[in-house]
C-alpha cells in the first residue's frame, strides 16, 4: 500500500448492514453510523453523510444489496434503484452503478447473493483504480512540487485512496515531496474540514487558503499543478465538479498553470455531448445561511445555492484515468473509452 495509509473507512460492508463515516461531523468528531435499508441509504446520500462521487456509487450499490436483502422482487428492486438515484443529480457514478445493478435484473432468476457479490465488486474495483489514478497523475509530477486541489476528492470520497489526493499519496510513496494548497470550498467546507485533515493525517504538508485567495495564491506562488476530482464528464470533456472549480480552472489558465481532473471511467457519462447537458444539483439555502446550526445570514435572505459547476474542456490540460492520461483532442478519445 505504499507510506501512506487509508485511516478512515469510508464505507463498510458488514453482511446486513453498511457502515458509514459521518462526514457531516468531521474534523472534530469521528463517528460512525450503520445503515440498513434503502431508504435509509437514499437520505445518507442526500444529506452528505457519504459524498464524492466515487463513494456515492459504492455506497448506492450496497443500498441496493441492501433492497435484494429484503425483497428480490424484481418490481420492487427496481423502486428502490430508482429511490436510491434520486438522492444527487450530478454525480455520475451513481447512475452508473444503477446500470450495473439493472442488468442483474434482466437474468432468468435473481438471488440476494447477486447483488451483494456485484456491490462488493464495484467496491474492489473502486479500490483498485484509485490506485492506478494515482499513479499516472503522481507521474506528471517533478520531485518537488507545490500543487493545488480543490474539496475532497481522496480516501473520504472514494472506495479507495481517492482521486486527486491519490496522486499526492502516490507522489510521496515514490519518494518525491509534494505541498497542497486547499481552498476551504464553501459553503459545505470539504476542504477546510476534510481533506485538510486528510492530507495531514497522511503526512503531506497542507497550506489551508479561503476560497477567495485562490487567484492570489496561483499569481503569487509556484504552482506546478492544479488537480481536482469529477462528479461528471461529458463527451466532449466538460467536466461538473464541486462549485468554485470553473474559477479555479478559468484562474489556473490566466496564471499559465496545468489543470487536471483526475476521475474513472465510470465519471464519463458518454450520452451528453457536452457539460450544458449535465444536470446541477441545488442544495438546501440554509448551508450558505447557517454552519452547524449557528446563524451566519439573514433569515429571510434569497439564496443560490448550486453545488457545482462545469469546466469547458479548453481548460482542461489532461484527465487522469485509470487507463493513463488523456488529453485533448478530448472527444475524439474519449469516445474511445469502454
């Protein structure tokens, strides 16, 4: 596994139930919550106790095991496929575990068994090509680097040992050193909260900046590259991913600074020919007015509260897969992807 070391277990199977980190509550408390139905995971995903993409989807395919485990009727796995999918628009990977999981239904005879073995299975894979992720993106990486990522896309978000973050695990394995700058990534603080306290925990020197000093700290710095994670990725290269990533792409460009998203095949939502197609998620207008409870806004305030946005492809130096580095002209190999 290299030096780096996977200290919290996003997502657990334990035969009847799956076993969640609450990542509402990190960093100041470390708590576990058990889910046993569909329904229960439905409102795990929506409300955040599990996000990322990448663990989105793992999560999804142990809610649907969790359904076989109740009723393998066919009419009722479907209800809760669908329940379970409605639970976040954006993030791809959902969809595409709900497409796995759909094919299972198709066979002369289904057992719970089915399910649980396929959920596992996404969940191995997941593992695996985080691994694989970071490893090409480290390989873009000089010995000494200074870099910039944006919300969490590491170990909390994933399977595995994450996206993004992946490549700064795999940077230090190889020996090379390796600083993140992280925007705190308002207004549900993924950054601040999360993968600040993931990077150090895994040893990596971590530069924590708010969100508005992104541009100053791109013109002012020696930032070798920008690597983000991916909710979605259209034909064409255009790619959602938490809001404030569009600014950072559109900063990187003005600063002369490489951009990369680091995603699996699974992100890639081959049926929309570009990101104008890609469905936004708008979340609750209490996270922009209050944190934790304590009121930060007026009450009665009008809010906007969309949870990502889209990079055009033409900013976009290279994505990271877990089959190597594709770059532009993105559509043409993209297409290529199976």
């Amino acid at each position: 596994m290299g030096v780096y070391m996977i200290w919290a277990k996003t997502i657990q199977w334990l035969d009847d139930r799956v076993r969640l980190i609450d990542q509402r509550k990190l960093p100041l408390e470390e708590v576990y919550v058990d889910i046993k139905t569909p329904e229960e995971m439905h409102n795990a995903i929506k409300r955040m106790v599990v996000r990322g993409a990448p663990a989105i989807g793992v999560a999804a395919g142990y809610g649907i095991a969790l359904a076989a485990l109740e009723n393998c009727d066919r009419k009722y796995l479907l209800e809760k496929i669908e329940l379970i999918e409605s639970a976040r628009p954006t993030a791809y990977n959902l969809f595409y575990v709900g497409k796995r999981m759909r094919k299972l239904l198709e066979r002369k005879e289904i057992k719970p068994a089915l399910f649980v073995k396929e959920a596992i299975q996404i969940h191995k894979e997941d593992r695996e090509l985080t691994e694989k992720l970071g490893e090409y993106g480290s390989a873009l990486l000089p010995k000494r680097s200074q870099c910039m990522t944006i919300c969490n896309a590491g170990a909390l978000a994933t399977g595995g040992i994450g996206t993004a973050l992946a490549v700064f695990y795999k940077a230090k394995d190889q020996g090379k050193e390796v600083s993140v700058f992280v925007p705190e990534t308002r207004p549900f603080l993924q950054g601040a909260r999360l993968s600040s306290w993931e990077l150090k925990k895994n040893g990596i020197e971590t530069i924590l900046i708010a969100d508005n000093a992104i541009s100053y700290i791109l013109k002012t710095e020696e930032i070798d590259a920008v690597f983000t994670g991916a909710d979605r990725i259209a034909r064409n290269g255009d790619t959602a991913n938490k809001i404030g990533t569009y600014g950072l792409a559109l900063s990187a460009r003005e600063h002369h600074t490489p951009f990369f998203v680091v995603a699996p095949r699974s992100t890639f939502d081959l049926t929309l020919n570009s990101g104008n197609e890609i469905p936004i998620e708008e979340r609750p207008g209490e996270e922009v007015k209050e944190f934790r409870g304590i009121q930060i806004a007026p009450r009665n305030i009008e809010v906007r509260n969309p949870a990502f946005d889209v990079t055009p492809n033409y900013l976009i130096t290279g994505i990271v897969t877990e089959k190597g580095v594709i770059y532009p002209p993105f559509r043409k190999r993209i297409s290529l992807l199976k």
